[in-house]
C-alpha cells in the first residue's frame, strides 16, 4: 500500500505527463478512435480540427471541462458518457454494450470517435485494451503488453492485467477464468447503448444551436 500511495502521489504532482491525444485504430472508411488524458482547450480544439465529434470521459470530469468548452472551441461535440470508472473496479457489462454500439456504429458510419481519462494510462489503457481484443482480435496478452508501453506507473493498479484476460473472456462470450473481484459485472441488453449527450442541461446547447 505505502508503494502504491507513493506512486500515486508523485502521479498527482506530475500533471504535464499525462497522455496526448493520438489515434490508435483507423480505417480506410475514415473511422478512427483516439485515446487520451485529459485535454487542455488547445487539444481539444486540435481533435475538433481532425474530425472527432463524440467523446466518451472515462473519470466523470467532461462536465467541467468539455461540457463548458465545446461552444467555444468545438462545436457540435457529443459527450457520450461521463462517469468515474476506477481502474480498481472492473467496468461493468452495461458500459461495454454500449462502447460496442458506438464504436461499431462508429466504424460503419466512418466518425472520428475518443476517449479520456485523466493521466490517459489506467481507465484508458484498460479500454484501449478491450477494444484491441474486441474489435482487432488480439490476445489478452498482446493488449496488456501494449497497455503497459503506453501507460506509466502502471504498478498503482496491479488489478489491470486480470481485469483485461477477464475483458477477453467476456468479449469471446465465456465464463470468466480469472478471480471473481476482477471478471465483468452485471449483464445488459444488447441493444444497450450511451446517452446522446451525458452534459448536465445547463451546459447543453439550445435546439438554436447558439
């Protein structure tokens, strides 16, 4: 634990490290996904300008952030969902139905979609990881290994690697073969799907669009 409070202390005090925007799937049709840390109003104006018109906030942050900046510096972007997931939790089977839905509606309409956390590396990584296995067809393996390369101090959740071998059973449809505490939870509709727009209605934008 003493490690662990150490790690994530130094994590708190090093806000310049956290992930940069950059896209790590794409296709011929035009889709592409991003992942990030949180954004500064110049990095999200720069995703606007390549196209991203939906987000997904993986740390319940976007109604501080891209909630109140969209009208000014990307307009006509959709938060798709903004919830705190703990990297020490596993998602839940609700919240992975419906990233599949919008990613694959995504990738058959050719949109430009992201995701962020905060440092980019914990929540992220875990979902950049799901989506490797889900939609590329890696290995458990091959997207941990990819998860630790771009993630830093990634020691603070020793939980991730199980949590994704139980994300690659769930995405093959078996029963989970790590321990309990770090299979999928909970079961959803597959016709289950994110909030057209997860800002709070104050900070929506009126149907003038002004």
């Amino acid at each position: 634990m003493r490690v662990r409070a150490v790690i994530a202390a130094f994590a708190a005090l090093a806000p310049a490290c956290a992930s940069a925007p950059a896209p790590f799937d794409t296709t011929a049709e035009g889709f592409a996904i991003y992942r990030s840390g949180r954004l500064s109003r110049g990095e999200l104006r720069a995703l606007c300008a390549e196209g991203v018109r939906e987000i997904v906030v993986l740390d319940g942050t976007a109604w501080r952030r891209e909630c109140r900046w969209r009208n000014e510096v990307c307009p006509g972007l959709r938060v798709r969902w903004d919830e705190a997931q703990d990297p020490d939790r596993p998602v839940d089977a609700a919240f992975l139905r419906a990233f599949d839905a919008w990613v694959e509606e995504a990738r058959r309409e050719g949109k430009r979609i992201a995701f962020r956390c905060w440092q980019g590396w914990h929540r992220a990584g875990r979902l950049a990881a799901y989506y490797r296995i889900r939609f590329d067809g890696w290995t458990a393996e091959a997207a941990i290994r990819e998860m630790h390369r771009r993630g830093r101090m990634m020691a603070a959740h020793p939980g991730l690697d199980p949590q994704v071998r139980a994300l690659a059973d769930f995405a093959a449809g078996r029963t989970c073969s790590v321990d309990l505490r770090y299979c999928v939870a909970g079961d959803a509709p597959a016709e289950a799907s994110f909030p057209e727009d997860a800002c709070p209605a104050d900070l929506r934008p009126s149907s003038s669009g002004q």
